[in-house]
C-alpha cells in the first residue's frame, strides 16, 4: 500500500513535548475537554491590531459606540461561531483541519487549497512577528527610553520569533497552559484599562455621535470578521483530543465565547480610544506606540506586556497549526521541526516590514481581506462536506486519511474529488472579483457585495452551493475495505 510521505505515526506521549504529527488520535487518547478550548480562542484574540481597528471604525468608517458594538459582537459571532461548526469534525476524525481537508478534496487535490493556506499562514505569522516585535520595543522606550534602531529591530523580532517557536514547538499541553494563565493576566488588566476609560474618556461625545453608513457599517463586519475567519480551516487542530462524546453544541458555544469575551471589548475600546485621540487609527509604522500616549505609562506598561503574550500566543497557535499543514503537503519532518519553516519566513517578512516597508496598517488590512477571501472558498466546500458527512452518519476513515495512494477511499478520480476542486476554484475566483484593497481591484469590486466588502461571505456561499449541486463524490469504499487494516466506520453520533 502506498502510505504517506510524511512521517509515521508517533504515539503520543504524557511529556512536555507533543510527539504527534498529523496522524488521528486514536480513542483511547481522546481525552481533552471542551472547556479547554475557551482559553485557546480568547489567548488567539489577544492582539492590540483589534484596538487599532476598533478605531479605524470610528475615524475611517465614521461610525458611532452603537455601531462599533454591533460590528464587533456580529462579527465575533459569524466568525468564530464558523470557527466552532467546523470544529467539530475535529472530533469526528481525531485529526488536524489540513489532513481531514483530504476527505473532501482527495489525497492529491487537497494539495492545491493545503498550499494558499499555508502561503496565507505565513503572512498572519509575519504580521504578529512584527506587532510583536513593535511591542517590545515601545515597552524599551516607557521603562528604560531606548530608541529603536536597526539592530534593536532585529534584536527584538528575532527574540519574538524565538519565543514564539519554542512555544509552538513543545505542543498542545504547553499551548494549553500558557492560554489558561494568559487568559486570567489579560482578564485582570483589561478591567484595569477598562476603568481608566470609563474614567476619564468624554462620554457625552462618545454616546452622541452621529452613526455612519450601513455600507461602510458591513465593510466593517468583514474587516473584524476576517481575523477569524483565518482560524477555521484550524478550529479541528485544537478539538482533535475530544472524545467523540463531546457535545457539538458545547464546542461551538465555547468557542465563540471564548473568542468574544476579548474581541468585542477590545474592538469597543479602540473606538472609545480614537474619540480622544483620532490618531490612532493611523499608526500606519508602528501599531503599539499609541497606548504610551492614551494610557498613563503605569497601566500602558503592564499592558503592553500582557499584550506581547498574547501575541506570542495567536503567533505560537498559528505556528502550531502551520507545522500540520506543512506536513500534510509533504514536508518529511516532525511536526515541531516543520514549524521551523513558518519562523524562519515569519523572521524574513518581518524584517522587511520593519525595516524596508511603510503602512504596516495598510497592508494589514488588504491582508486580512485577501486572507478571508482565500480561507473562504476551502470554508464553502468543507463545510457541504461535514454536512454530508453528519446527513450520512459515516465518519473519517483513519486509515485512508493517511494513505496516499490508490487504495486510499479518499482518491476519487486519480487523487482529485473533481467537484470540491471546481467548487473551490469557482468561489476563489469570483470572490477575488469582488474585491478591493489597496494594491488590488477586482472587475466585480464596484458591485453591491464589493463595496460592502461581502466578497469573503459570497466566496463561502458561491463554493457551498456549487459543491452541493454537483453530483455527490463517490468515495473509493471497496478499495478502502480490501487494504490491510482498513475498515469503513459508521457512527449515529456525529455531534
């Protein structure tokens, strides 16, 4: 049988280190929590980037605190309530979002959506590298009033991207503590800030102002949306040790408010901030320094800190997923050693950025926007397959995921499922088409979805209705059940 090129299966072990690849967990090492995964996606939302586009709403978008809370609460809802659905099959196959990708694309098709989401992780893993990395240098400039410089830039991103590998690279359990811990810091000091505004900020400008447009009230939706809707092809990373008796329910309910505990109080807060000083929404260089101006230097300083963790936290949860990713595409390395990969472009781009590239917010926002178009088209047709998979009650087949070759039921028609790859493709294009950054227009960006920046939420809907009204994929079941060791598994309980 022709077996995967990545590495072979490792059992998991009960040390610091994770020693499993992308391979499914089997049952009797089912045994995480649901509740694990609250302190995972509120550590993945600890990035000041959401203060700045809080302003943004308010200086760019002109709208009032109604409307940014709406934006903010609408938005952590549709995202990260995608993030928690797909989750869950997570659960179904004990196995990371790229290698159940395989189910749905074929073993050789899933190499084409696999490789724009690795491309696409490396940007996200750049631009916190550098918010990281700006982090540390305005908290040199409060205590000690070191200047930045060239060599302090590269000094302070290579320690960041350091930090964030060993982090990422000791695995789950060592992720996992360091998000509870994270999330009790982060929770104490936000109260902090958060007095401090109520304090001393002009509330009777702030509830007063005139609202904005719904149009730019929707394009606004997308822009917080997008950040997470970057994490759900990742979302079964992190559920892949749920027992199958795990609630779906429980694992999309906690999910999203894990999620929204931070985001929506600090997209809030960046509008109320940008009343008082409307530049902070164009910190174009660097992200951070403003908290040194709107907050006291004796809360800016702790926060700060406990915002580079949360940094070091999205980014090592980023690299942890990427590590899966890369080996599903063929890397033949352990999973802590192909993380490697994405810190070593991280510390490149990160240099360029700092160092050779102006608008750092610019460019932040037209990633974000490519970034959710991108994950959106694999987000449509993973998601009719999940749907099918629940309607049919027929679960993922370890054996099959791991095999490669022509035995593997995942092999459709010489490796590819034609239907997701067209439906892919299709959605990809057009929600290009629809959309509009700096540096890019597509020929539909003028339409109704392009100017309210809707192309992400027309790539999902575009590739989810194309997968479902082409003929259903024949899975290759009499080949899997003749391969040693291979059965088809069936189970009422598919969350």
């Amino acid at each position: 049988m022709d077996t995967s090129t990545t590495s072979a299966p490792t059992p998991e072990t009960e040390g610091a280190v994770e020693t499993r690849g992308i391979e499914p967990v089997p049952d009797h090492e089912r045994r995480g929590r649901v509740r694990e995964l609250f302190p995972t996606w509120v550590a993945a939302n600890i990035s000041v980037l959401l203060l700045t586009m809080g302003a943004s709403l308010v200086i760019n978008n002109g709208l009032n605190f109604w409307q940014v809370l709406i934006v903010a609460a609408v938005a952590s809802a549709v995202s990260f309530g995608m993030v928690g659905l797909l989750s869950v099959s997570g659960k179904w196959g004990g196995a990371p979002g790229a290698m159940l990708s395989r189910a749905a694309f074929g073993v050789r098709g899933n190499y084409f959506p696999g490789a724009i989401l690795w491309v696409a992780r490396f940007g996200w893993e750049t631009i916190n590298a550098v918010t990281g990395a700006y982090a540390i240098l305005t908290v040199l400039n409060l205590v000690f009033g070191i200047k930045p410089n060239n060599v302090l830039i590269v000094v302070t991103l290579l320690g960041f991207v350091a930090c964030t590998f060993l982090v990422s690279g000791l695995g789950r359990k060592a992720l996992n503590l360091c998000n509870k811990y994270s999330t009790y810091l982060f929770s104490a000091i936000s109260v902090v800030v958060l007095v401090h505004l109520i304090v001393k900020m002009p509330w009777g400008d702030i509830l007063s102002k005139s609202p904005g447009s719904a149009t730019l009230m929707i394009a606004g939706i997308g822009t917080i949306a997008a950040g997470g809707i970057s994490w759900v092809p990742t979302g079964p990373d992190f559920a892949r040790y749920l027992p199958h008796s795990a609630s779906g329910k429980k694992i999309v309910g906690t999910t999203v408010s894990g999620a929204a505990l931070v985001l929506i109080p600090m997209v809030i807060m960046g509008g109320v901030m940008a009343v008082g000083n409307p530049s902070l929404a164009n910190q174009n260089t660097d992200p951070m320094s403003f908290l040194g101006q709107v907050l006291p230097r004796e809360i800016a300083i702790p926060y700060l800190i406990t915002a580079l963790i949360g940094m070091m936290l999205i980014n090592s949860l980023s690299m942890y997923s990427a590590g899966f990713t890369a080996q599903t595409m063929g890397v033949k390395l352990p999973r802590a050693m192909a993380v490697s990969i994405n810190a070593a472009i991280s510390l490149v781009g990160g240099l360029f950025m700092m160092l050779v590239a102006k608008d750092f917010i610019g460019q932040f926002i037209a990633f974000l926007t490519l970034l959710a178009v991108s994950f959106s088209a694999w987000i449509g047709v993973y998601g009719i397959d999940m749907a099918r998979r629940r309607r049919l009650a027929v679960r993922y087949d370890a054996e099959s995921l791991m095999n490669t070759g022509r035995t593997s039921r995942y092999w459709y028609v010489g490796g590819f499922c034609w239907q997701a790859m067209t439906a892919w493709s299709v959605a990809l294009v057009a929600g290009l088409c629809f959309t509009k950054v700096q540096w890019f227009t597509g020929p539909l960006a003028g339409t109704w979805i392009g100017e309210n920046g809707l192309g992400w939420a027309a790539t999902i809907a575009i590739a989810a209705l194309v997968f479902a009204v082409l003929p259903a994929p024949r899975e290759n079941v009499p080949a899997a059940a003749d391969a040693p060791g291979a059965e088809v598994r069936r189970t009422a309980e598919v969350g």
